[in-house]
C-alpha cells in the first residue's frame, strides 16, 4: 500500500493512501468470510463466500454488501504503513470505488496521539488485597476428578424415579434399521440430566425391575442439505436393576490405585494447588498493575481535545454494545435498565474519559522513564488477546495492519510491570476468603 502524508488542519495528519488489486481483494475476501459466520453460513466445498451467500441468502453481489466493511480493514494497513499511533480510529473517504481487479485510493484523517505529562514520576504507593491460595477452588477440581471416577451400584427396586439412575438393555432403530449407539445389552443411565432427546425419560417413568417397554421419541438428524430435522426412533427398553452413584472418597489407598502419579492425598491437593495458583497469579498480577496505573492516572496534567473524545465515542459505544451482545441483552433493553440513552451516554463518558487518562499516564510514564519493550512483553499482550493461540492473535494483528496497536499495548504493559516494580505496596488488613482478586478496569 502506498500512503502520503500531508499536514492537516488543527494537528491532523492527512493520509493519502493507494491500496494495490492485491490488497482490494484480499480484504473482500476477509469481509466476506467474516460475513459468512455472522450469519451462519457454513463454508462449502467447490464453492466460494460469494455463491454460499447467493444460494442461501439471495446475495446478488457479496463484494458490493461487505465493501464497507472490506474499506475499514484497509484503514490500519495505511495507518501502520504511516508509521502514526493514532488517538483514534479514522473514517476512510473513499476517493475511488472499491472493486475486484483495480487499485483503491481513499483518504484518512489522523489525529496523532498526543503527549501529556504528569505532575510526578515518582513512585506509587498501593493497598492491594493480600493474595491468598482458593481453597475452595481447590475442593471443586478435586471433586471433578472424583466425579470422574463414578461408579454405577446395584440399589433398592422401586419403579423408577426422575432422578434415578438405572442399568438397561436397549434395542433402537430408526426406518427399520438398528441404530448402533443407541443399541446396547447393557448401560447406566440417568434420568433427568437431559441425556436423551425429550420425552424419553417419561417412558422410563415407573418402570420396574424386568419390565419391558417398547415406544417411539424424536431425535436431531439432518437433511440431505444438511439442514437439521427432527427423525422418528423406536426403541426397546429393558429395566435391568435400579443404581444409585457412589463418588469414591479420595484418600491415600483411592490415589495410589487410581492416579499413582501422585504420592498421596496430601500431594494431589498441594499440587493441583500449585496449578489454580499458577492461573491466579496471572489474574493478581494485572489486578497489581491496574491499581498501580490507576493510582499513576491522578498525576495526569493536561486538556484532551475535544476531537479525540468525539473520535473515540464510536468505538467506546461499539465496544460496550459488543458486551451487551455476548451477554444475550439487546442494547435497546441495555440502555432502558440503565436509565435511558442520557445515563448511558454519561456512562460512556467517563468510562472513555478513565481510559483515555489512564492510557496517555502510562505513554507519559514510559516516555519519562526511557523504558523499552520486549518479545515477552508482546507475547504477553498477546496472550491476554488469546490465551489459546497468542501466537496466532500476533500473526492476526501484525497481518491486518494492528501492529502499531500491538507495539502500544506492549510499551504500556512495560510501564505496568515498571510501576508496580518501584511502587509502595501495602497489603490490607482484611483478607478475602476466596475467589480470584476483582480487576480494575
């Protein structure tokens, strides 16, 4: 991508920015992937997004629907490419139009980030909560590992119970055909955990010790498109015996027949002690640097410009409407529980305002202090990204054109650790019983 620089008007940068045929492509390729999962079209063989999209949705023209979204990847790509750390993200003005086998010109307006200082950089003093080892974390995993270990016993007969759990011998078919999994002479089930499709445990329902009992229930199939679809099965049921669960008890004798890798009791809980706490340690030491950075954030000094508050509220907004979403609320019903869209807005303020400062404190601080970021600072930004693939969440940014957003974070993290290394930390006098320690955001 090729990207000129020219001054702007009230400190802005202006970006004059080429995209290559190559570059338009591949972020319509991108936009229509990403579409395609949002709407939950599954990636079919010999086709591509743009024909999936077209049989299942009526899409004429993919390229034409994603082309918005194909424009605002391409906007990092000329940012990074600027060699700019931005306040904010920036609206591409699209120059040219956007299409499949011709080069793209768009223009950007930049606000930099602007440099602040504070009014001291010596070091923070800190009461923290004092770090303590979840002992009832500990009780769960073992009893997980217990569960695990469940044996199915012979009990009292009575007619079966919507919670009893039972041994059966089970011939299934389905269009005359015998269903191989759900064909045994002998397995324990319980009733009442959903293990089965409704309406097959209230067939179980009363049945006694060597009853029989042949009916019909509804189970998920698919189609030949593969479109999902309820099938008729019918069954055959023979009640064995009546169980009950018995849990072992994790003593010496149960470790050293079952999980011999552990030389007692007293070791299995020191040890998978030490695991929860190699986890937790992760969340106290960022629950340290977030009180450190925010006891540094009342040393700011300064005016933000009104340009980078109003630049930064859509993607605040978009941020928050974004939790709202994973947590199953519409933001329509977020913002009416939150006392409608005034309070909402003042809400997004000061939490744009807290991050703002927060931010441009530690920039200031890293700035002061001559501090230099490393690989295992950008590991640990990315694995915070993805703790399951850091690796992978680096490659995604440093290809999309984030990785100015990756060096920030990285220089911010190191004023963290750098902050907390030199600050006065008190621990306070009341101790939490357990749970992992609250993170200020």
């Amino acid at each position: 991508m090729k990207v000129v620089k020219k001054k702007g008007e009230d400190g802005f940068v202006i970006l004059d920015a080429t995209a290559s045929s190559q570059e338009v492509s591949n972020a319509l390729n991108q936009a229509s992937q990403v579409f395609c999962q949002q709407m939950g079209l599954r990636p079919e063989q010999g086709k591509t997004p743009a024909q999936v999209a077209s049989e299942r949705l009526g899409i004429k023209n993919l390229d034409d629907a994603v082309g918005p979204q194909a424009v605002e990847m391409l906007v990092p790509q000329a940012i990074n490419k600027s060699n700019l750390i931005p306040a904010f993200m920036p609206t591409a003005e699209p120059k040219t139009r956007l299409g499949r086998g011709h080069a793209f010109q768009f223009e950007l307006k930049v606000m930099p980030k602007p440099s602040f200082e504070l009014s001291s950089y010596d070091p923070v003093s800190i009461t923290i909560e004092p770090y303590e080892t979840d002992e009832e974390e500990i009780d769960k995993r073992i009893g997980d590992i217990a569960r695990q270990f469940t044996q199915f016993v012979e009990t009292d007969a009575h007619p079966l119970e919507g919670t009893d759990s039972c041994l059966i011998k089970m011939s299934t078919t389905k269009d005359g055909e015998t269903v191989p999994g759900l064909t045994t002479d002998s397995r324990s089930y319980t009733l009442g955990q959903d293990l089965m499709p409704v309406g097959f445990d209230d067939n179980l329902i009363g049945m006694k010790v060597g009853e029989t009992r042949t009916f019909t229930f509804e189970g998920p199939g698919l189609d030949a498109d593969f479109n999902e679809i309820m099938e008729a099965y019918e069954t055959t049921i023979t009640l064995l015996e009546v169980q009950k669960e018995v849990v072992p008890v994790i003593d010496d004798e149960w470790v050293a027949n079952n999980l011999p890798m552990y030389s007692s009791a007293a070791d299995m809980r020191e040890r998978i002690g030490e695991e929860i706490d190699k986890d937790r340690r992760k969340y106290y030491e960022d629950y340290k640097r977030n009180m450190a950075a925010s006891e540094l954030s009342k040393r700011f000094q300064g005016t933000i410009p009104d340009a980078i508050y109003e630049g930064s509220m859509a993607e605040t907004r978009a941020n928050m409407q974004q939790q709202v979403t994973r947590a199953g609320m519409k933001w329509e019903e977020f913002v009416e529980q939150s006392g409608g869209q005034q309070q909402v807005s003042m809400m997004l303020m000061v939490e744009m305002r807290q991050n703002l400062v927060l931010g441009f404190s530690l920039d200031a601080y890293y700035r002061h202090e001559g501090l230099m970021y490393d690989e295992d600072d950008l590991n640990e930004v990315c694995f915070q990204m993805n703790p399951q693939n850091p690796r992978g969440a680096r490659e995604s940014m440093e290809r999309n054109g984030f990785g100015y957003a990756l060096r920030e974070s990285a220089e911010r993290l190191r004023a963290c650790k750098h902050l907390v290394e030199h600050a006065e930390i008190k621990e306070s006098a009341k101790k939490k019983s357990s749970g992992q320690p609250t993170i200020v955001a």
